[in-house]
C-alpha cells in the first residue's frame, strides 16, 4: 500500500487549488457578461431559472435594448479581472483550464501508477450504506473511524471520489458543450446537456459544488486532526512539527492570495498586454479548432427561436434611415483589396448570386444563444467572384454603425471584424440577405451581415458595406483584428 500523503499528492493539490481558484473567478467574469442561467437555448426574456443582476428587459420592452446592456460589472474581489472585461475573464479562464487539465492528467497518472486509487476508488457497494453511518456519527458529534488501512472514513472517500471522478470531468465536459464550434460540429454533444444553456447551467452549478464541496472539505479537515491532516496535505509528513505547518501552510495560502491581487490589477491596469500576453497561450488553441471544425448544423422549422436578441445597435442618423426607407434600393457592397476583380454589387445583384439557406444556432460571446434561418450567398462564391491574390490572408467586414454614436462608454469608431480565408470558405458561412424567410430586419443587419456558423457572434458582422481582402489586420482600427477585440479586448479567433 502507497503511503498516505506522497509528496506529489501535496504538489498537485496545490496546483489545483491555485487553478480551481483562477478558474472560479474568471469564470464568474464570463457569467456577469450575461448574469442569467437558462435550460433551453431559446433563452427568451424574463423565462431565466437564476438571475444574478437587477435589471430586467423584456421581449416587448418599449424602449429598444441590446444584450451588451444586459451585461454587469462585478468587483475584481469576485471575479477576475471584474469591472466588465468579458474578453480577458475569457483569456484567464482558457489559460488556467489547460493548466488545470494538466495537474489533473498528472495526478491521475499517479493515482493509478502508485496504487493510490485503492484509497479514492470504491470498490464496493458497502461504500454507501458505511457512508451513511458515518454521516450519523458525525452528527452525533462523533468522528467516524477510517477504512482499516486507508486514510479516509467512508464518507470521505466517496466524497473525493466523487470530486475527482465525477465533478471534475463533468465541468470539463460541459465547458466542452459550450464552445460554438464544438456545438456546430457535434450538435448530438450538445444534446446531452440540454443544448448550451443546460451545459451553462450545469457548468455553474459544478461550480456551486465545487465551492460547496471545499467549505465542508476545510471545514472537516479542522474538526477532525488538524495538526495531523494538515501536516500531510503541507509537508507530506504527519508527523511533520506543528509550528512549521501553520507557517508553510500560511506562507502557500498568502502566496495564492498575492497572485490574485497582482494578476486582478495588472489585468485591469495593462488590457491591452494581458489580451496579448494571454492570447500567446489561448489564440493557438482557438484556431486549431476554429480551423478543424466546419459547421454541420441543421435545425428545423420548428426550433427557430420565438425571440432573438438583438446585440448592436442600428446604425444612427439620415443616411441609413434614407437607405432603410427606399428598401435599400441605393445600396452597394464595394468588395476590393486584394483580389483581382474588385467590383460593387447591389442587393438585386447579391440576390442573383444565387442563395443557400441554413437553420443555425447564434452563439454570442456573452451567453445567450437563439436559433434562426439565414439565406444568402455563400462567402465561397464571392470569393470564386472577386479572386482573391496569392498575398490575401484575410477578409475585412466593414460595417455602417458608429459605435461611438451607439454605445458610446468611451468607445468609438465604425464596427468591422475579420476572419481568415479558411473561415470563409467554409459550407455554411455566408453574407446573410434574409433571415426566417423575410428579407433582414433593420437590427438583425440589413441589408447584409455575415453568418459563420462555427464562430462567436461577434464575428458575425452586420450592416456590411465593404469588403476587403487584405495579407494582414495589423494596420485597420487598432490593429486586433476587429471592433470588439480592438475595444473590448476580445480574442480574435471565435471558436470558443
Ligand atoms: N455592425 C455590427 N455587427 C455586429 C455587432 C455590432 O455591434 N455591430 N454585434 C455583434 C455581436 S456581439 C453579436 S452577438 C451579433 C448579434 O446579432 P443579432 O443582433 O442579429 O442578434 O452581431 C454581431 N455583429
Ligand atoms: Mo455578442
């Protein structure tokens, strides 16, 4: 039998607090985007399970709203970086999951190489009715005794059991379900938790136990033996000197806790580093599954969402109004950079280019998800059209919303976005005209936005008036490679 507390038991511990506490404060950034837990993907107004947040907009509200207002700003003493920094709350949390996915590889490893899973694995159905006995002791204010020759009572066992081999791999699985590109490969993955929303929730409530679970767990590690247990989980010793533990311990406890705060200010100090900084560790990881997977979506009629949010407000002012009023019968879509045939099409134009349709899932970074079919051309054959040159990397959407005029907060500039050329190229990534079976509503993007069906909302642009193929997004807006990544710090790449 392996000895109770090895030294990798201590080191792997500590990693999976420090990350299990990185993963939790990120993770509460991501939801404050969208302080609502739903458990059917139609996510419609006011039909929320649990909702973290004051304000309340309905699908009839007479004044217009868009799913950016539904967002909150949560103190950095909760979330990390707080203050409504979606885009580097996302950054932390896709950093520190493959970190934590590593410790948990590497311990499982051990756990099996060393024999230690005799301790953590039950291997009777006994486990259960002896975990109950022990509950009983424990209420009776008794400390129930341990598995002849293991560390743990049975209660204990079946708790960590439970942590490791059920929680932890169900949170993974269900951060899994929420990725657009996962859901447009695999819709039957989604399916098992009840589409993206059931896997949001789910994913919040492993998070409820896993703060649950860590209470109790401290908690009893005190009621128990606490120079004993605590000098195992330290030093790996039990015998180890009791002055000594409490200031390792401490000295651990205090180092996390520094961490957080120098990370939490950075974060909000520096944006743009830590956008950049992190995007070195998470962008790699995003384009290779924005890269693997192409959309196989196909919904019915019937799944069509009954309300769609709305993210963006119209373009303000005379000339889109003008626009709007004559059906959009002035309008052009000028396509240049570097192709060989730059040309400007009109919607009637557009249209003869011949549609394909697709009953999709919208995915916005916040959250919330609705379904809708979209008609239009496909990106492919504009591409076919316009032939793009050898040196063209990516496409430039630019749109007619002034953000500035919009949203303001210190924002400004016109909307855009870009994505690779493999984006574009894939079946169902199209320059919607339509959507549900009538030409596009004003907030929705009309006359023309972009649908990829493998990515966040964001990149799909609305209101497009100009396309252009450039080598490089370097020198557009602030050089991210869009809008929202140049002012909100979004990463570019949208596969998850
Ligand atoms: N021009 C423009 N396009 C935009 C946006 C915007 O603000 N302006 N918002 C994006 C975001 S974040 C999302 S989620 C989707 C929302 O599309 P919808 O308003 O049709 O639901 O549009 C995207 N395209
Ligand atoms: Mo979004």
């Amino acid at each position: 039998m392996p000895e109770f507390f090895p030294w990798w038991v201590v080191v792997t511990h500590f990693l999976n607090l420090f990350f299990l506490l990185l993963l939790a404060r990120s993770g509460l950034e991501v939801l404050s985007a969208f302080p609502k837990l739903y458990w059917h993907d139609d996510c419609p107004p006011g039909r929320e399970w649990l909702r973290l947040s004051k304000k309340m907009y309905g699908a009839d509200a007479r004044k217009p709203w868009t799913s950016l207002d539904e967002e909150e700003a949560w103190s950095p003493v909760v979330a990390l970086p707080g203050k409504r920094n979606l885009g580097l709350g996302r950054h932390w949390h896709f950093m520190s999951v493959q970190f934590w996915i590593l410790t948990g590889v590497v311990y499982l490893v051990l756990v099996f190489a060393t024999g230690y899973w005799h301790y953590l694995v039950p291997t009777h159905w006994s486990i259960i009715p002896d975990s109950i006995n022990s509950i009983g002791t424990y209420l009776h204010f008794r400390i129930p005794a341990k598995i002849s020759g293991e560390p743990f009572e049975p209660a204990q066992k079946l708790a960590y059991f439970a942590v490791i081999f059920v929680l932890a791999p169900l949170q993974v699985l269900t951060g899994a379900a929420m990725s657009p590109s996962v859901l447009a490969r695999f819709p039957w993955y989604g399916k098992i938790f009840h589409g993206k929303q059931g896997a949001r929730s789910l994913h919040f409530l492993g998070l409820v136990a896993f703060g649950a679970f860590t209470i109790l767990h401290v908690f009893m590690v005190l009621v128990h033996n606490v120079p004993r247990e605590a000098a195992g989980i330290v030093l790996a010793d039990q015998n180890a000197n009791g002055a000594e533990v409490i200031i390792i311990g401490c000295a651990g406890l205090f180092l996390i806790l520094i961490v957080h705060i120098v990370i939490t200010w950075f974060s909000l100090r520096y944006r743009r580093r830590t956008q950049r900084l992190l995007g070195v560790v998470v962008n790699p990881f995003e384009r290779i599954i924005s890269k693997s997977f192409t959309s196989r979506e196909r919904f019915r009629r019937r799944n069509i969402s009954p309300y769609f949010r709305v993210n963006g407000y119209p373009p303000p002012g005379p000339d889109y109004e003008r626009l709007a009023a004559s059906g959009f019968s002035g309008y052009r879509l000028s396509i240049g950079g570097l192709v060989e045939h730059p040309m400007s099409l009109s919607l009637g134009e557009l249209r003869r280019l011949g549609g394909q349709s697709q009953i999709t899932k919208h995915n916005c970074i916040q959250g919330w998800t609705a379904v809708a079919e979209w008609g239009g051309v496909p990106l492919e054959r504009i591409i076919a059209l316009v032939g793009p040159q050898e040196r063209a990397r990516h496409i430039v959407f630019y749109a007619l919303d002034d953000k500035g005029l919009t949203e303001g907060e210190g924002r400004y500039g016109f909307f855009y976005g870009t994505i690779p050329l493999h984006l574009a190229r894939n079946p169902q990534s199209i320059l919607a005209l339509e959507m549900n079976g009538a030409p596009l509503p004003v907030e929705h993007g009309a006359p023309v936005r972009v649908r990829l069906e493998t990515q966040l909302g964001f990149k799909m642009v609305k209101w497009v008036c100009a396309i252009e193929f450039v080598e490089d997004y370097k020198d557009i807006g602030m050089g991210q490679g869009g809008w929202r990544e140049d002012q909100q710090f979004y990463a570019n790449a949208a596969g998850i």
